[in-house]
C-alpha cells in the first residue's frame, strides 16, 4: 500500500503537460473491439483504469503492445464475449465493452460495473437502448447476458443524458442496419471524441457534442488511429492546486475550450487564468472569494470538478454554496476535508462552506477517485503535513500526480507501507 504524504504552503512554478483524458481513452479502446485489425491509441495516459482495460481486453482474445503512452491493440483474433466480475468490479467504464462485444460477436456477458462508490449508476438506459436495437438481455448473478441476431437502428431517448450510455449505444449503433437516433444524448467532450474516432475508423455519425446524435449503419470500417483529448478534469484539478497555492503556473497540451463552464467559476474565485494557445497560465490571488456552483451535465459545471471546488472554498473569503446535482452520495470527502478544519455542513445535496483562514495538516483517506483529488488540493493549502491513504483511487485516474507536484515545486512523496 501507498500513501502521499504532503507539506503544504509552498507556492508552486513552472509548467507541466497535461495527460491524455482517461475517460476519453477508455471508450475509445473498447471501440477496437468493433473491428477486427491492428488498431493504434496514442496519448494514454499511465493510470490503473488503462492497465485494467487492458487486461479485459486481453481476456476477450486482444493482443496489446504497450509503447510510450500509446498501445497497439490487435483484435483480429478476439473471440471471447465475457468480461469477467474480477476486473470489472473495480472500474465502470467496463461496461463499455457491451455495445462493441454486441456488434462484433453478436452475444456478451458483461458483469455489473463497479468504479467509485460516489452513488447508484445504474445502467438501465444502456439495456433498454440496447434491447430497442434488438438485442435479448437478461440479467444473472451479477451479469448482463445479451444476445443478437443482428442489431438495426431505433430511436432512442435517454431520460436523463448518459455519457457511457451514449456511448455504447453509438458504438453498437454504427454497423447495426438502418438508422440510430439518440435523443437527450451527452454532449460531453468525451463523446464527441468517441464520435469523431469512429468516423475516422468509416462510421457514419453526426450530430456529436450536441443533444441529438444520429448514426447510420455500415457495413465496413477500418482499424483505429487516433490520439486521445487532454484530461479536462485533470486540468481543472491543477487550476485549483495553484490558485489555491497563490501560484504561477503554465499548464501546457490542454484544450481550454473544454473547462469554460470551470474557468468561470475560478475567475469567480479570484484566480486569473489567461488563455495561451493550447496551455493555460493560473496565477493564484494572495486570498480566494467565495462562489457558488451547482453541478449539471457539460457544459455546465462538472461533478468530477465538485469535490477540487469545495476544497478550494474551505480556505476562501465568505460563504458558499455547493449542490451536487448528478451523484447522491458524492459527499464523502467532506468529512476528510473536517478533519483539516474545513467548517462544511451539508443538507441533502447542498453542502455549505464558510471558508476559513487556513487548514491544518491532519491524516486523511481517500475514498474516491475526485474526493483523493481534493485532498490534494486541501493538502497543498494546509499548514504541517498532511497523510493521504488509500492513494489507489488518485491511481485510477491521474498519472504521476505526484511527480508533476515535485516538477512544480510541491513537498509531496509517495512513500510504501
């Protein structure tokens, strides 16, 4: 087991390059499941939900050659239609492998998703979209069994928008017969990657980024290669670590236009982010404002971004109000951030932080993969020396976290127990 330990009140400069965005590459690589060749992904980044990816494609029959933040995925001789509970208890975006199993092989057996214990992610809207595409899904002991003798185009409507949902209806969708309509679809940038991957690889899509996405079967594609967007979260994540540090730093290979709706509400906060090409500059203020912000999907604030947020409003001017408005039990770092001296209360959805003058280094544990983010964030605020245990979270999803921190400046080491 690893832990961080961190001393915080160091001002950080310099620059660092952002990483390729996990959740942009995960579907990405289940899409090589559609086709069978040598297909090539380049700008991944070197995180736990990648190498368990990996293995599950390796168990459905892919050869995987591993190069520098790039991976050669060869499916030619992918053959098997089970994702076994084993790898898929420990990452949601498994079930990604469900549409694209669907197309290629006509049957899968995909266990039910595990990932971040941040509330119910149900993935009825993938089944019922699956099934109006003509599949026959059943559920058993903890899986979903699909089968098909062919998938054809529907109309579908989410009630709610979906990414993954979005996302794997799009990959079954692009060699089923007919038309695909998906209604009150995600408009994430993830999904419009996705999208402009499988055009690339012959599909036939349009409509991506936006609430109606319709995709027309074909019957030919050709293998993948594409390079993955920058991490948008993990560039907000390092927007909040130097505002909240009063730094100066230059975040370089992002793509702005992702963050607006994050940029905003951190311009609110005090921090002056200047837009440079494809980098960012952040310059931390001598003291924060307090904001308020409520999660929506894209474009609006992002839940991936609430827990960063709240910590940078632990040591802000005022009072704010934050309403978790996506994930019912997304709260959980709250406690953690307490027992630094954060003074939070929460009702229901809506946490209210009345900022304080500092916070104090204390043992902390990390319970989820943007909760352990946040505690980074209060960490390199704080006074003294602050525990992060449980650190395999921050592995899932940010790559070389630490060493980006110490390139910066940060007191920050990782250290085996």
């Amino acid at each position: 087991m690893e832990i961080l330990i961190i001393k915080g009140g160091k001002k950080l400069e310099g620059e660092i390059t952002i990483s390729g965005a996990k959740n942009a590459a995960l579907p990405l690589m289940a899409a090589t499941i559609l086709w069978s060749g040598k297909h090539k992904l380049s700008n991944i980044p070197d995180v736990r939900d990648i190498r368990t990816m990996i293995r599950l494609l390796t168990t459905l029959g892919a050869a995987v050659t591993e190069g520098k933040n790039s991976y050669h995925i060869d499916t030619t001789n992918l053959c098997k239609e089970e994702a076994p509970y084993n790898l898929v208890k420990t990452m949601r975006a498994s079930v990604l492998t469900l549409g694209p199993l669907l197309s290629r092989l006509g049957k899968a057996k995909v266990s039910l998703p595990g990932g971040c214990a941040i509330g119910a992610r149900p993935i009825d809207l993938h089944i019922q979209g699956l099934e109006k595409m003509g599949a026959a899904i059943t559920l058993s002991q903890g899986y979903v069994i699909a089968e098909t003798d062919g998938l054809r185009g529907a109309d579908i409507s989410f009630d709610i928008p979906t990414v993954t949902g979005t996302e794997n209806i799009m990959m079954a969708a692009v060699t089923a017969r007919g038309k695909t309509r998906i209604e009150n679809a995600a408009r994430e940038p993830e999904v419009k990657d996705l999208a402009e991957a499988l055009i690339s690889m012959g599909a036939n899509i349009s409509g991506a980024g936006e609430s109606m996405i319709e995709i027309e079967g074909t019957d030919e594609l050709t293998p993948l290669s594409y390079s993955i967007i920058p991490d948008r979260i993990e560039t907000g994540t390092f927007c909040a670590i130097a505002g909240v540090t009063n730094s100066n730093v230059l975040l370089k290979g992002c793509k702005p236009e992702h963050l607006e709706s994050v940029i905003e509400k951190l311009r609110e906060a005090g921090i002056d982010i200047t837009v440079e090409s494809s980098s960012l500059r952040v310059k931390g203020p001598s003291k924060l404002h307090s904001t308020n912000i409520k999660t929506m999907p894209y474009p609006w604030f992002p839940t991936d971004m609430q827990a960063q947020f709240m910590a940078l409003m632990c040591v802000a001017d005022g009072t704010s109000v934050i309403r978790e408005k996506i994930f019912e039990n997304r709260y959980m770092h709250v406690a953690e951030l307490r027992r630094m001296g954060a003074n939070i209360e929460t009702e229901g959805n809506t946490a209210t932080v009345r900022g304080v003058n500092t916070l104090n280094a204390a043992p902390v544990m990390a319970t989820d993969l943007r909760a352990s983010a946040s505690l980074i964030v209060a960490a390199m605020a704080a006074e003294g020396e602050t525990i992060i245990d449980r650190i395999y979270h921050l592995d899932r999803g940010y790559e070389k976290i630490d060493e980006k921190l110490v390139s910066l400046g940060g007191d920050v080491k990782r250290v085996s127990i």
